[in-house]
C-alpha cells in the first residue's frame, strides 16, 4: 500500500481505494482508522475535496490518524449500479461485497501501518451515508463511532449489534435526493438507536441535501 489510490482484488471484483497518510504513519504509536464514503455518482477523491477531511487530517498533530475513502466498482457485466455501495439489498457479512471490501481494508492497513483497533471510524454522505449506517450495524464489533451526513437504514435493527456512538446529521425538511426523503430516513434511523438503547447526537443544518464544510471539525472532535 501507499500514499493515494491502491488496488486490489476483493470478492472477485477489482477495488480501489485513495490513502491519505499522515507523517507518523511510520511511527510505532497505534493510530486511528477514517473511512469516508461519496454518495451516489460520486468519487472518492470528490469526497475528500468536498469534506475537507485531508485540511482536518493535515492540521491535527496531537492526534493524527489514517484517512481512507473507498470507490464503488462495476457489476459484473461492466456497468455500475444505480446504487453505488450495496447497502439496500439483504445480503450480509461475507456474501455482501462492499463488507468484505471494508473487512479487507482494515486488514490490509492494519497489516502495514500501526493501527488502533479500537478506533476505527466512519463517515459519508448520502448513498454515502447509508453505506455508513450499514457498516456501522453491520460491522459493529469493528467500528468504535460513526457519523453519517443525510442517510439512514432500510432494514430491521439487528437485536445483537453492538451499541456504537453515531452523530447523525441532515439538511432538514428539504433534505431530498435520488428520490429519497433524508429527513425522514435520519429521523427514521433516530428511533431505531433510541429503541436500541444506542448513545447518539443530532445535527439538522436545515440547508438541504449538502455537506456542511464546517461540520468535518465536529465530526472528528465526535
């Protein structure tokens, strides 16, 4: 692995993955894990540029940590889905590829650079953000917190996932894209952590389906 993007196979496809690291990454102290996930239609390296989450990455020295935003792949005739990351169908654990790719990942860089475990974190936006949620459920024993901006769960809670501290954040009322209405998808994912007993915080910027630039600051401090 190396500094920008790297390739690999995972579950038979070809995946892509951009690393961003920090000057210590060499060093013997154990650092944190940031997986950054682009919405639908999106680029990793859009993804990075329109959270700022490198300026964040660049800026903190007391706490450095490891930056990793993931790209979607194509099907197997060659197209790409409507859906980017594979977080709406009922496909699980080891048959549900974008959990292997995350599984894959953490794996691969823990293997080379000296990471915490205990601190592995995730954020994205929109279809971004629901690949976010799904990984936080789904991977729950993996992930310590997570903070996603305008998405959701289309699934029913698993009774046995870890309890793990999200912020959720969303654009208000007029927080809609790709048909789908946010507002009631993070007010939606609100009651299943409260039901499930889960610490989280809440942000509505009330600016519509966007990324506050500002918000990144507030996530990693989160």
């Amino acid at each position: 692995l190396k500094a920008g993007a790297n390739s690999f196979k995972s579950a038979e496809f070809d995946r892509t993955f951009v690393l961003n690291l920090p000057a210590s990454a060499t060093g013997t102290a154990k650092l944190p894990l940031v997986f950054v996930y682009h919405g639908n239609g999106g680029s990793a390296g859009g993804m990075l540029t329109a959270t700022g989450w490198p300026i964040i990455q660049n800026g903190e020295t007391k706490d450095p940590f490891i930056l990793i935003a993931p790209e979607t792949t194509a099907d197997v005739n060659g197209t790409k889905p409507v859906l980017d990351w594979r977080y709406g169908e009922k496909v699980f654990d080891v048959d549900n590829r974008e959990l292997v790719f995350f599984d894959d990942i953490v794996k691969c860089v823990s293997a080379q650079y000296s990471v915490d475990p205990t601190r592995v974190y995730v954020t994205g936006m929109s279809g971004g953000a629901m690949m976010t949620t799904f990984l936080t459920v789904n991977r729950s024993k993996v992930i310590a917190a997570a903070a996603p901006l305008s998405g959701g769960y289309l699934h029913t809670w698993p009774k046995d996932a870890t309890k793990v501290p999200m912020l959720v954040t969303w654009g208000g009322a007029n927080d809609a894209a790709f048909s789908q209405n946010f507002d009631l998808l993070a007010k939606s994912l609100m009651k299943s952590l409260t039901d499930a007993g889960t610490f989280f915080a809440m942000c509505n910027h009330n600016t519509g389906h966007k990324i506050p630039f500002t918000l990144v600051p507030h996530q990693w401090n989160f």
